[in-house]
C-alpha cells in the first residue's frame, strides 16, 4: 500500500512537470507532525508479526518484526486491540514514551514484551525520518537556461546537491500553509456546521507564490515558486508546487497548482475511505 501512496504522490510531481512545463514537486508532511488514525498488528506466525500504521495524512507505513520469543496470534491481537484505542489520533512523536510506560513496563509475556520494543526502536526512528520529497522535471529547466547563464545552471547543480535546503524552504512553506489553513477552518467549525449526506467538505488550501528574491535560498533569486498544500480534515499534510523561470505565466500556474491540490485532497479522501472500510 505505501508502494502504491508513493507512487502516487511520484506520478503527481511527473504530471505538474508535465502541465507547467517546469519543474513539479510533492512532498508529504513531517512523520513526526503527523498522528495515528489506526494501528494493526498482524501475526504471521509464531514468532513473526507485521505492524501496519494508517496516519490522518493518509500516509501507510508497515514494517515486519522477528520476535526472539513466540507470541500466540490472540495475544497479538488483543495487544493490537489496546494498542490501537490508546494511539489512536496521538501524533507519531509520542508513540514510543506512550508504548514504554504504558504498555512494555507492565507487559509480562517475553513475546509481546520482544514485539513492544521493537515497535518502541521503530517508532523512534519513523518520527525521526525525513519527508517525503518528490520533485521531477528539472531538465526543463535545463532546457529553458537563458544562453549564457552559466550560473543558473550552477544553482540548480546546487539544488540537486543539497536538496535538504530545499526540503527545509518547503516545510517552512507547508508549516505557514498549515496555520493560514486553520485559521480558514476556524470559523467554519465554531459555527457548528454540518455537511449534508454525499456533500464534500469546503476546501481552504491557499496558493502561494514567491518570486526571485522573495525565496530564502539565494540561489533561487532567477526562479519563482508556486505551491499550495493539500488538506485533510482541515489538516495541511503536504505540498504540491511548480519551480521555474521568474518568466512563468502566473496566472496558469497558479490554477494548475489549485487544481491539482484539490485533486489529491480528493484521492486520499477516497484513498483513506477505501483502506478503512474494508
């Protein structure tokens, strides 16, 4: 399933690239920002169990565990029961001080006491993972240089290079985009509203361009950015967006980027109605 996710989120950055004819780019929340909707446990026998995580942001993550110890397929499951009712909407940052003192401390069978660290060392290490960054289409860029302009073509090398600082310019983005989108939410929700049966939530992700200098990476001052996050349940989990000339026709940009926003909020409305109701 997180094949499937990633691949998803890898063949939108290619389509934004394609439409704009720049550069296109995805990237998924922070893990450690994001929180448990739900959690399995599966046994696959004795000593083998697969944890499955489903996050608010529609991220799956799973990972299978070798137990030194056997553990009986009900215990797992019942294990999984109170895992899942006491994690549930936690974010993922506190899930192994939750496990440790609530569950591993008290737990008196070696299997399940095996299984709870290391569910603990792998949830330590999920929430310290790096977000998921997609970005394609950078030969059109390539192609688009203005003759001469060595540097340009620097500072892009540059991107490839370090492409941690522009993961951090795009979270900062995701994080502003984030607090602008709850604060549209806000009212909305003190009012009380209620949706109609078949009636889709209001959208409230906004598009935000900044142009040449504007950018915080220097070497961004020839290229503008254009992005907008994607939303669930009010909840900004990710970024989509276009890289390119300062040149770039906005106004186009800036309604492909919206339309493609909204277009994975609606897949992983369906995505996550499809994981759960069956």
């Amino acid at each position: 399933m997180q094949l499937l996710l990633d691949g998803f989120l890898k063949h939108t950055s290619r389509m934004l690239a394609d439409m704009s004819k720049w550069a296109g780019f995805v990237m998924s929340a922070d893990m450690d920002l994001d929180s448990v909707k739900r959690f399995d446990l599966i046994s696959m026998g004795p000593k083998s169990v697969l944890s499955v995580l489903f996050a608010h942001s529609g991220l799956i993550k799973h990972a299978a565990f070798t137990l030194d110890h056997p553990a009986d397929k009900s215990s797992v499951r019942a294990l999984s029961v109170r895992l899942n009712r006491r994690l549930k909407d936690l974010p993922i940052a506190d899930l192994p001080q939750v496990i440790w003192k609530e569950f591993l401390a008290h737990e008196r069978s070696k299997g399940l006491e095996d299984l709870l660290k290391k569910l603990v060392e792998y949830f330590k290490g999920l929430s310290k993972s790096d977000d998921a960054l997609y970005l394609e289409g950078l030969s059109r860029i390539y192609s688009n240089l203005e003759d001469g302009n060595i540097e340009d073509f620097r500072n892009i090398a540059r991107l490839l290079e370090e492409k941690d600082r522009f993961s951090g310019l795009l979270r900062e983005r995701l994080r502003d985009c984030a607090i602008k989108t709850k604060a549209l939410a806000a009212p909305q929700s003190s009012q009380g509203l209620l949706m109609r049966p078949g009636e889709k939530p209001v959208k409230h992700h906004i598009v935000d361009v900044t142009i040449g200098s504007e950018n915080s990476i220097k070497e961004f001052k020839n290229f503008s950015l254009v992005s907008s996050s994607y939303c669930i349940n009010d909840k900004a989990v990710g970024l989509v967006g276009i890289l390119g000339y300062k040149r770039m026709e906005y106004p186009r940009m800036i309604s492909l980027v919206d339309t493609v926003s909204s277009m994975m909020e609606d897949m992983l409305v369906d995505w996550e109605k499809i994981d759960f109701e069956e």
